[in-house]
C-alpha cells in the first residue's frame, strides 16, 4: 500500500507533521526505532528535564523560600528516588498521548530503524533483522539530534559516571561533586538540578561566557545568580580530556587564552556541549541527499532536499535545535504536500532556558543588532519593582525590550525572571504582527502580574515607565 507521506522519526518534528498531514486528509505512516514515540524531547530531553527542574526546585523552595513566607516544615529530605518515578511517570504520559493521537488520526506505524531506498521507497529493517518496503509519494526525515561530544577528545559515556544529558537525568544518587563540560542550556539546567540537591557544580565553559548567543547582559547576570546558587565556573577553558578514575572522573582544561593546564576531579562528568544532526544510516548519499558542512541535511525554503519527493524537518536541518521550532516546520511542511501555504518565521522563535529563574527571548540580540547596525533603543524593567514579584520573593531578574529606533518596531525581547518562559509570548505574538513598543506600553495589563514588568519595560522603551 502507499502512502501519500512517511515520515521518519517521531520527535516533536516529525510526530506533528504526521498528525497534521493526518488531519488534512494525507494518508500517513511514521517510522521510529525507538521503543516509544516522541524521540528524544519526549523520551530523554525536554520532558524528563523539566519534570526534574521543577521537583528540585520544589525541594530548594522548601528549605530555602517558605521559611520566609512563614511556611516551617523543617529541613526537607529528599528521596530520590520518588523524584526519579515521578520524571518517569510524566515521560509516560506524554509518549502515550502521542500514541493515542497517532491512532485517532489513522496514522499507521513501522517499527524499526528507516533507510532511504530511493525516491518514494523506504526500507524499515525491525529488531528481528527483516525489512518491510515502505512506498510514499513524498519522505519527511525528521531524525532529529545527538549527543555530539567534544570535539577533538574522546569521550566514553558509561551514562554513570562519564554522563550525557541522558544519563544525567537518571543518576542512582546526588554526586557529592560534578563537573559540566558546557556552559549552554542543557548543561546550566541539569547542573542546576542537582546543584539543588546537593551536589558542588563547576561549569567548564570554551566561551569567555555562559549561553553563548544569547544576549550579553542577560548571560552575564545569570552567571551571577548561579554563582550565589554555588555553581563555580572557569570560562574561557578549553577542555583537552575527559577520564574515568578510581573515584570517580577527572576534567582537564587549559585557558583558550593560553597557560596552565589544570584538572578537575569530580564523582560525575556531565558532557553537555551540544548536539549533532542525527543522519547515520539514512543512506542519504546513495539517494544522492546533499548535508552542509556541519552535517545537517541541506534543505530550500520549502524544507525539499536536493532529492525530488523528499524532505527534512528539525534538529536534522539548519536553524536552532528547539522542540517547537520543528514543530512549526512540521505544521508547515504537511500543509505544503497538501497543497496549502505553509510558513514558518524564523524571526519570532522563542527560547527559554527553564534554570531557576528562567531565561526566556526572541528576536535579536543588543549583539546581533550593533554587529548588523541596525540603530535601536532599548527599555528595562527590573523584577525588584515589580509588586506581584516582591509578593512571591521572585525580584531576580529583568525584562529587555529592544525597538527599531526610527519605527518602534519591537526587534527582540529579552526577560530573566521567574516565569520568563510564560511571559516571553506575548512579546512573541506582538512581533508576530510586527507591534511596536508603544502598542505593548498601550496593553493593559492584569495587575498585581509579573507580567506587568513587560509593560513596563515597554514603557521605558516608548517614553517613561511608571513604577521607576
């Protein structure tokens, strides 16, 4: 039987493009090697992250927050693994409802690991070593990303001791000691999750700063903010090896700048320097499927590969590796085969880094603006005036609005603050319809709402705030 789309690999990406297509009347098959759907957002990333993030900072909240709010109930004891079940319980519920949506949308599944035969043939090999030939008009690869490591040193993941970002969400007890190799967001947000539960994080970071790319201010008061949490980092350090030893691991790093060598000993190593498209056993080149030069699957505008019928999506194409952002491009590639137009906007995709507080942007950067020359005006707004924020003892952090200096046009966003990852959207919808800051200073506004800081900072960047 052929399909109208296959797609392979059910990831954020991939699952929603299934479903979409689906849902346009596209007679639509997934394949996944894996036991459950979702890949690794829902299976051993976003999901299983956050389910640890909020539960640790539940466990910090109450040692450190609710004595304040005259809330006693004692020096809390963690147990782990209740913690651990917990993470489990969340990544199981949501790898069902994509199975369940799969089957209410009539999507039809092949289990195994996909290769590309030639346009409109797929081969699905199972674990029992047979391949089943999938036939379709159009092939959507949406195979996502892997743990790319460091590069030039070789790492050996035991998932214990020497961790990737999946074993660090499963580790058997809280180390007395980690050591980070990556100071981006998947490194701060674990090593800030057993920070939390005791262990002595330090953070070995290439870059002269932590979150590379995002925008300069906001990474530095972060750093600071981890650093009175008890992250120790040593930036601008290159790392040259990674070993397991009797105890434990050791780090050994030297500055970029030049100099001293130095090694780290720690009870776990967390490598989290990112991640690679994921494209091994595709066939790509026996299809004759062009990658750029960082590997990742060159696609045009409209997400074809250079091979005709076939096309790529997510972490395995250009752009950010963000769940939504292929989501986005998912939606938008299964309204192109159904012949609709679909978008996607590049230039409003949020990213939050879900530490404690969060980090949350979209659009530019003060950096990618001045670089650009692009002449702008920039409004702050600090949480520290904030009424709803001093209410809760959330007053770390502020809220950055960056307008076009001649149209007002609001050119990026940038808030660090409890619930940033909340408040960003509606920044990200007014620069969807390409508002102004004066139209966000103009919004009313909920009050006593952290969000009230958005408008605020708003109205710094129109005229004058209110409250400062």
């Amino acid at each position: 039987m052929a399909y109208d789309v296959v797609v392979i690999g059910t990831g954020p990406a991939g699952y929603v493009c299934a479903i979409k297509a689906a849902q346009l009347g596209l007679r639509t098959a997934v394949v996944e090697k894996m036991a459950t759907f979702g890949g690794t957002c829902l299976n051993i990333g976003c999901i299983p992250s956050k389910a640890l993030l909020h539960a640790s900072e539940m466990f910090a909240e109450a040692e450190h927050a609710l004595p304040a709010l005259g809330v006693s109930v004692g020096k809390p004891k963690l147990d782990l693994k209740v913690m651990l079940t917990h993470k489990d319980k969340t990544v199981e519920a949501n790898v069902k409802g994509v199975e369940f949506l799969f089957k209410k949308n009539k999507i039809d599944t092949f289990r195994g690991t996909a290769k590309i035969v030639s346009a409109g043939k797929v081969s699905v090999t199972g674990e029992d070593g047979k391949a089943t030939e999938v036939e379709a008009k159009n092939i959507v690869i949406a195979t996502g990303s892997d743990v790319a490591g460091i590069p030039g040193v070789k790492v050996d993941f035991d998932e214990k001791v020497i961790v990737s970002s999946t074993g660090a969400l499963s580790l058997a007890k809280v180390p007395a000691t980690m050591v980070v190799v990556g100071g981006g967001v998947i490194g701060l947000e674990l090593g800030s999750v057993w920070a939390r539960l005791g262990a002595k994080v330090t953070v070995v970071e290439y870059l002269d700063t932590i979150l590379g790319g995002m925008d300069g201010e906001v990474a530095k008061q972060m750093q600071r903010l981890l650093a009175k949490q008890g992250l120790d980092f040593k930036l601008g350090a290159k790392v040259t090896g990674v070993e397991k030893t009797k105890k434990g691991a050791s780090v050994t790093f030297e500055p970029v700048a030049g100099g001293d060598s130095q090694t780290i000993d720690a009870d776990v190593v967390l490598v989290a320097t990112g991640r690679r498209a994921y494209t091994d056993r595709l066939g790509l080149a026996d299809a004759d499927i062009k990658l750029d030069d960082r590997g990742r699957v060159e696609v045009d505008g409209h997400f074809q590969t250079s091979a005709p019928g076939i096309y790529a999506i997510g972490d395995v194409i250009r752009g950010p590796m963000l769940a939504h952002k292929g989501e986005d491009e998912g939606v938008a590639l299964a309204e192109i085969l159904a012949g609709q137009a679909g978008h996607v906007n590049y230039e409003v995709i949020p990213s939050v880094v879900y530490t404690s507080p969060e980090v949350a942007s979209v659009g530019k950067t003060e950096e990618e603006l001045k670089k650009a020359g692009i002449d702008y005006k920039a409004g702050k707004f600090p949480f520290t005036a904030n009424g709803r924020a001093r209410a809760m003892l959330h007053t770390d952090g502020f809220v950055k609005i960056l307008a076009d200096k001649t149209t007002d046009r609001v050119l990026g966003v940038h808030i660090l603050g409890f619930g940033a990852g909340e408040m960003i959207h509606e920044a990200a919808v007014l620069m969807e319809f390409g508002g102004s800051s004066e139209d966000l200073a103009r919004t009313c506004h909920a009050h006593p709402t952290m969000s009230e800081a958005v408008k605020e900072a708003a109205l710094a960047t129109f005229f004058k705030p209110i409250h400062m």
